[in-house]
C-alpha cells in the first residue's frame, strides 16, 4: 500500500513550485501549491472532482459561483465539483497551500515550477 506519512505544514511552507503532486491514490490526490504576490490559480470549474484547500501562509480570496471572501493562513476551503472557483494571492509574500482532489485530478508527480508551465500542461489524471 502507498501512503504518505509526513510534516505537511513544512512541506507546504517549503514548497516554492506552483504545483506539486506529492500523493496519489486511488481516489484522492494531495498537491502542494505556491501563488506569488498578486498571481492566482486561474477560474476553473471540476465537474466530477471535490476539491480542499488549506491555507498555511499568505492571504487572498477565494470565489466561488462569483462570490468572493476573503482568505488567510489556517483557514480551509471546501469546493464541492461543479462549481467555478478561482483563488488568488492578495498579499506581498506567497501563500503556501495544499489542496486535495477526489478524485485525483493531476497526473501522479506533476511537478510545475511556475503558472505558465501548468498553462502548457494538458494531462490529467
């Protein structure tokens, strides 16, 4: 059996990649995530995907379905599939995240170092 067994708080604060999958089950998947000042994960909608995201540093906003409220480190947000979401660092630091999918949603050891390498990428899992 794969597990993962870690210090996710210092993994994700360590994380300087926009996105990097470090868990992939069979139906769940952990991505750790990094969003420079003012940069943001871009409006995406999941049809068939849960979504969490947890906080540990940096602030912003979340939108949900157009609705914004604003977001700060130890805060969790729960996206149920379906919905158009967009998350954005509004602070001067990055904000250092992890979310979940259920199901995965990235190919197993997705690493993208920056934005526009996700932009460039098409695979899913």
């Amino acid at each position: 059996m794969k597990a993962f067994i870690d210090d996710l708080e210092k993994r994700t604060e360590g994380n300087g990649d926009f996105r990097h999958v470090i868990f992939t089950g069979p139906r769940m998947q952990l991505v750790l995530m990094s969003l420079a000042a003012g940069e943001e994960i871009g409006e995406e909608t999941h049809d068939d995907t849960d979504q969490f995201f947890r906080i540990e540093e940096g602030e912003g906003e979340v939108v949900l379905d157009g609705k914004a409220t604003k977001i700060e480190e130890d805060m969790g947000i729960v996206v149920p599939a379906g919905t158009l979401h967009n998350l954005r660092n509004t602070g001067t630091k990055p904000m250092k995240l992890y979310t979940i999918y259920a199901p995965p949603h990235h190919v197993d050891g997705t690493v993208q170092h920056t934005r526009a390498d996700a932009e460039r990428a098409t695979a899913h899992a």
